[in-house]
C-alpha cells in the first residue's frame, strides 16, 4: 500500500471546499517558505502546469532572502514534477500529440468522422428499440423555436461557467480552479487554432451525436429492456409493474444512468493514471535514500542529513497534496458533468424535441471550449514572458 497514502481518506475530510490553499499550507507549513507561495507551486504542479527552476525559486524565495542551499520544498516540487513528466506519456496522449499537430482542416475532418460514427450508432440503437432517433426534432418551425428555448436554458450554464473561472472564484476554490486548467489541457489539441466559427463548428458536430446517444437511444434501450423484463422474468412469477411507475422509471433511469455514463467517462480523463499513482509509490518509497543520494552529490554544507530528511518530508507532503487535489478534481468534474447532463435529459423530457437540449448543449459547451482556449493563450502568453524574463537575467 501507498507509504502514508491513508492520509488521504482522513485529511480529505478536514479539506473544506472555502479553506483548501489554507490547509494546504497548514499541512506544508514545517517545511520551508510561506503558505501563498506552496499553494500555489501545488495548485500549478496538480493541474499539470510545467514552470523552470528559476521559476521555482521565485516562487520559494522570501523577498530579500538569499538562498545558500536549495530550498526543500522547491526541490520535491521539481522531483514530482519531473517524474509525472517522465511516466504521464501514454497511448491517449500520443493521440492528442497527433491531433495538435494536425491542420485545423483536419481536426474538423476528424471531428466530423468520429461524430458520424456515433451519429449511426445512436441510429441503429433507437430503430431497433422503436425509438425516434432524432428525439422528436423534425425541420420545420418548431424546431427552430425550441432551438431558441434551448438557448434560454443555456444561459444558466454559461453564466455557471464564466462565474467559476473569476479571480475569486479560483482564490476561494483551488480545486475548481485545478479542475478547469486540467480540462484546458486535455482540449488543447483539439481546440488550438481554432477561431470562432471553428469552434461553433466543433460544438455542433459534436454536441448533437451526444444528445441522440445519450437521450434518445438510450431511453429506447431502457425502455426495450424494461419490456422485457417485465414480460419474460416478472410476469410469469405473477409480477406487475404498474404503468405509471413504469412510465415514471422510463424516464427516470435512462437520464440518471445517462448522467452516471457520461460523467464517468469525462471523470476518466482527469483521474490519476496508474503509472502515475505507481510511480509515486515507489518513488515515496525510496524518497529517504533518493534525496540522502542527491544531495549528497549536489550540497555545498556539510550538513546533508538534515536536509535531505527535509526534501524528503517536502516531498511526501506534497505527493499526498497532488492525490488529494486530483481526487477533489474527479470528484467535483464528476458531480457536474452528472448534473449538466441530468439537467439536459429534464430539457428533453419536458419539450419533447431533441433541438432544445441540442441548442442548450451547444451553447454550454460553446463556452466551455471558448473559456478553455483563451486561458490557454493567457497561459502561453506568460510562459513566453517568462521565458523572456529569464533570457534577459541570464545575459
């Protein structure tokens, strides 16, 4: 088992969601610089964000002080930092590195095909359980004045989006904060280049084969199988399911474990690999004798025990802090994809047609990628400030 990994259960509990930067810097406090700037290497190290040691040392240096030894804290950041580099490069992100590199012709393309296939997989699921695979969406008049309901049931998960991503907003909650710099990065390839009307385009090939997978034909699917259910196994043992409650839990159990499918697969993506989470380990597991080693090799005191005992403190702290953020992450990424696509299956039940939660969809995730890409071109923007910054104190 993980060295110190049942922590996370006990300290998860005493992280309230107004206090997380404060008990973070609580929990590090032992080690070595202040309470804003750990909370803010972890919060950068969790969401994925590479910075320099230059960088680090900035951020770890008291203003004023002069380092004569390196900073334990600076250090286990940098070591976790660096082995996260060295185990994260899988499968699905030498797809992504692909996809990044693609013309932005090609991503539509791309996207367009993928959306296909999900398109004519939500098809054949809804014909073969009798179900209208459009939702109940045809070409006319009223298609177009759903579709401008849908817009107005959009507005309350914009005004959520654009609200969680305010200064106070990301001050107050580090999670929902590493959340949405997590999220930009995984959308990075596939939104990249894009303006606005790509992006509009993006939305809209992708929004709609989702809604017809997730609302219509898995509502034919529960409903086929509740049918028969109730005639091949409840009938014959003289079971009657009434028909409201029947009618009750056709809709009720499609959105739900609708919401649980879709939040689990979109959780997937954030959660901690496990070469990640094995890397940790051993690598908490050998901390004492790694940092005894290197510093050792690198320290200009003579007292090294001391120090390395204290790097390898600061780096257990802050491995335990990185799982305890990215759990916070899954947990909370999970609870509102849940509730976004619950609220957009109510949509669909209430208005029967399949354009309202479409428009509603596409605007909300519309927004989403547009406020993911312009916090990727402010981070760009400060990586080459830095960077410049960097260049001019070294000449």
């Amino acid at each position: 088992m993980l060295p110190k990994v049942h922590m996370l259960n006990t300290t998860s509990t005493r992280l309230s969601r107004y206090g997380q930067a404060r008990q973070m810097g609580a929990l590090l406090y032992p080690l070595c610089c202040s309470r804003a700037q750990r909370s803010a290497i972890v919060v950068r190290v969790s969401s994925g964000d590479r910075f320099s040691k230059a960088t680090a040392e900035a951020l770890t240096q008291r203003p004023g002080e002069q380092q004569e030894q390196p900073d334990p804290f600076m250090t286990a950041t940098l070591r976790l930092q660096k082995l996260l580099e060295d185990v994260s490069w899988d499968y699905g992100d030498q797809v992504r590195h692909e996809i990044s590199n693609l013309p932005v012709e090609f991503k539509l393309t791309l996207s367009v095909n993928a959306s296909t296939t999900i398109t004519l997989l939500a098809i054949v699921i809804s014909l073969a359980t009798n179900e209208d695979p459009f939702g109940g969406m045809q070409i006319n008049q009223a298609m177009l004045d759903h579709g401008a309901l849908g817009l107005g049931f959009a507005l309350p998960l914009v005004l959520c989006s654009f609200i969680s991503r305010t200064p106070r907003m990301r001050q107050a909650f580090p999670v929902l904060d590493s959340m949405h710099d997590r999220q930009a990065k995984l959308l990075e390839p596939f939104v990249s280049g894009l303006n606005l009307p790509q992006l509009l385009i993006l939305c809209s090939v992708v929004t709609l084969p989702m809604m017809m997978l997730l609302l219509p034909a898995l509502h034919g699917g529960f409903v086929a199988l509740g049918s028969a259910l109730q005639s091949e196994l409840l009938s014959p043992i003289g079971i009657h399911v009434p028909g409201p409650l029947r009618r009750d839990l056709a809709t009720l159990l499609p959105a739900v474990l609708g919401s649980y499918f879709g939040a689990w697969v979109v959780t997937r993506q954030l959660s901690v690999k496990r070469g990640e989470f094995q890397a940790i380990k051993d690598a908490m597991d050998n901390s004492d004798r790694y940092f005894r080693l290197s510093e050792s090799m690198n320290s200009k005191s003579g007292d090294t025990a001391q120090l390395s005992e204290k790097t390898s403190n600061a780096f257990k702290a802050v491995s335990v802090v990185w799982l305890l953020m990215r759990k916070k992450v899954c947990q909370l990424s999970y609870v509102l994809s849940a509730l976004n696509i619950c609220y957009l299956a109510i949509i669909w039940h209430e208005t029967q047609d399949l354009s309202t939660p479409v428009a509603a969809g596409i605007v909300a995730f519309g927004a989403e990628l547009y406020l993911s890409q312009r916090a990727l071109s402010l981070k760009s923007a400060a990586r080459k400030k830095v960077a410049a910054e960097e260049q001019r104190t070294k000449e």
